[in-house]
C-alpha cells in the first residue's frame, strides 16, 4: 500500500458519505416541514454551487499555500460547523452554504495530494482508490442518509457529524508533507490569464460546453426528481427520491466503466450518439407514471451521461496537458460545469417558484439536450490538431 493512502481513503470515504447524506437530510427536513414551495429545495442546490462558484480562484492556492493534510481537516471542520448549525435549528440556506464552502476547499487538496504521497507509476493505482472510496460513499450516503433522516431529522445530522469529524481524525494519521505555495501572483489574474490561454482553442470551448451541458441537466434533474416523483409517482419520503437517483448514479458508474473502450480519445465525436440518448431518455422519463418505467428510464440517463462525460473529460485533460497544464484546466474546467450547474438550477428554481410543471420541465431539458449535442457535433472538429 502506498503510504498515506489507506488513511485518505478511509478520510475520503466520511467525508463523500457525509457530503452525500446531508443534502437528502435536508430535503427531508423541507419535506417533513412542508412549509416552503417548490423554489426552497433548488435554492439550497444552488447556494452550495455558490461557493464553488465564488471560492474557485482561491481554493487551489490556498490548498497550496498549506500542508495538504492541513487543508483537508480545515475543510471538513468547516462542514461539520455547517452540519451542527442544522443541528441547532439555523436556516437550511445558511447551514448548507457552510457546507458548500468546506467542499470547495476540499476538493482541490483531495487532488492533489495524491502526486504528493505516490510516484508516477502508482499515481492511477491511487486516484483508482480515491474514487472507488467516492463511489461506494454517494451510493451508501444517498440512501443511507435518506433512510435515516426519514426516521430521525438529528439522528441523522449526528451521524452526518460524526462522520466528518471521524475524517478529522483519520486525517491526523496522513503523513507530514510541506506547503508548496510557491508564488504571489493575483489569483484572479492568474485565473483569467491561464483561462484565456485554454479557451483560445475551438476544441476547447466545444469540450467545456459539452461538460457544462450535462452537469448542468444533471444537478437539475437531480432537484426536478424532489417535485416530479411526489406529483407523478406518489412517493412521500427522501428516501423514495434517494432511491430513484441511485438508479442515475448506478448508470454512470456502468457507462463511465465502459466508455473507455467504446470511445477511444481519437474517435472523441461518437460520444454524440451517447448525448443524443441522453435527451431521448430525459423525454422518456418525462412520459413516466410507473416507478419502474422511471428507474429504467434514470439508469438509461446515467449510462448515457457515464458514455458522454468521461470521453469528453479526457479530451480537455489531454488539451490542458498540451497547453496550460492538466491540473489547471482541471480546476478552469470545474469552475464553468459549476457555474452552469448554478444557472440552470437558478433558472429551475425561478420557474419552480411560479408553478412550473416538472413534467414540462423534463420535456424542456430533453429539448435542450439534444438540440445542444447536435450543436456541438456539427461544430466539433473531428480531429485534435483541428481545434
């Protein structure tokens, strides 16, 4: 085992679990209040892309600035502070924030500290852990979480507690390793002067679109399910919800685990075909009334979606390693899919507010979908040197 790594994944794996739980706890607070409308659960999915929004020209630096190690205690220390305010009874939108703003300070430290703990030839080995630990933790936090809370609002807030506080702990045991903040240029100039430098290729933009496009269907469908599965299936609790997202979840691990092989860097454009099944399933789901027609038609989104991101994901490493670098374009790249996330879900939480129908809704983003991938497949040069 490389050292450090079985302690960051155990970490890793309370903290993604915790992540996971609190936001269908907190939807399962707002369902068992009953008291706020459509608007409140997208405005607490919204408030969370915030601090990744507003946060992400600093949070590389500071994970840099600080001993990795350190900035992962920090951060999951602040989301704990964000777990207990919940407990105490503060304001959802505050407390989720909070949450917000400690996941944004973690991911990039989570990163990249593996370079830092494992040599070039462990390095995949490594990041295969760390996601694995990520994987298991959103498909047991999601349902778990929402189990829990639909019989006990604290009890599950103490476990969620719990968890992050236990991932403190567990980070104590990495190994001792320095800052490597190296520099005092501007963040925000460096920010704008490396983001220019991707974006002036073709290819580039494309790719991002591409991105933005499907994480931004995606965190709306996940928020549309909170409306659309009371009104169309009937379900009650957020465990019900919990249960239908896994299904979406378990579709991208199957599609992400074979797109490698089905989609190869140099045939990047066939992942159109897994976009137009995207939009033709979003519709599918739409048309809907039965629980299982819909967990079919969530497992065919998530496959679809697993099929079309991965692909596009390598392409814009692979343009970062041969322009910026692959862990800058990384970090532009996760700063555009968050703020897309934040507008679409912004816009969803808009229409919810006015009496949107979630059916509609679905209809619209089938719409959108595969109008946008036949945008990008006919802009979308065919070759890497094109673009």
């Amino acid at each position: 085992m490389i050292k450090g790594l079985a302690p960051l994944v155990v970490a890793q794996f309370l903290s993604a679990f915790a992540d996971n739980a609190i936001l269908f706890t907190v939807i399962a607070i707002v369902l068992q209040g009953n008291t706020h409308g459509d608007w409140y659960i997208p405005a607490l999915q919204s408030v969370f892309l915030i601090a990744y929004v507003t946060l992400a020209p600093w949070v590389g630096i500071w994970a840099d600035r600080l001993p990795k190690p350190q900035v992962l205690i920090i951060a999951n220390l602040i989301k704990t502070a964000g777990g207990f305010l919940l407990l105490a009874g503060i304001e959802p939108l505050i407390a989720y924030s909070l949450v917000g703003a400690g996941a944004a300070l973690y991911s990039p430290a989570k990163y990249g500290i593996l370079p830092e703990i494992a040599d070039e030839a462990h390095l995949v080995k490594a990041n295969g852990w760390v996601e694995g630990a990520t994987i298991a933790a959103i498909l047991l936090g999601t349902v778990g979480g929402a189990k829990i809370a639909d019989r006990s609002i604290p009890a599950a807030l103490m476990v969620i507690c719990g968890c992050f506080l236990l991932s403190v702990l567990v980070g104590l045991l990495l190994p001792r390793l320095p800052a490597r903040y190296r520099t005092e240029v501007s963040a925000i100039r460096q920010w704008v002067a490396q983001s220019r430098a991707l974006l002036k290729s073709q290819r580039a933009r494309l790719v991002l679109l591409g991105l933005a496009m499907f994480w931004a269907a995606a965190a709306t469908l996940r928020v549309v399910l909170v409306a659309w599965a009371p009104a169309v299936l009937h379900t009650q609790t957020a465990s019900d919800i919990a249960e239908l997202t896994l299904f979406t979840a378990i579709g991208i691990i199957i599609g992400a685990a074979l797109a490698p092989r089905w989609i190869p860097l140099a045939e990047i454009r066939r992942s159109r075909y897994a976009g137009y099944a995207m939009g033709l399933m979003l519709g599918l789901l739409a048309a809907s009334s039965e629980p299982w027609p819909a967990r079919g038609a969530l497992l065919g989104i998530g496959i679809a979606g697993g099929f079309f991101v991965v692909p596009l994901n390598a392409a814009i490493q692979d343009i970062g390693h041969r322009s910026v670098g692959a862990g800058i374009a990384v970090a532009i790249q996760n700063f555009f899919l968050n703020a897309a996330m934040l507008v679409a879900v912004g816009l969803y939480t808009g229409a919810a507010a006015q009496g949107a129908d979630p059916v509609m809704v679905l209809l619209a983003m089938s719409s959108i979908v595969l109008c946008g991938v036949i945008q990008l497949a006919i802009r979308l040069p065919p070759k890497a040197a094109d673009g």
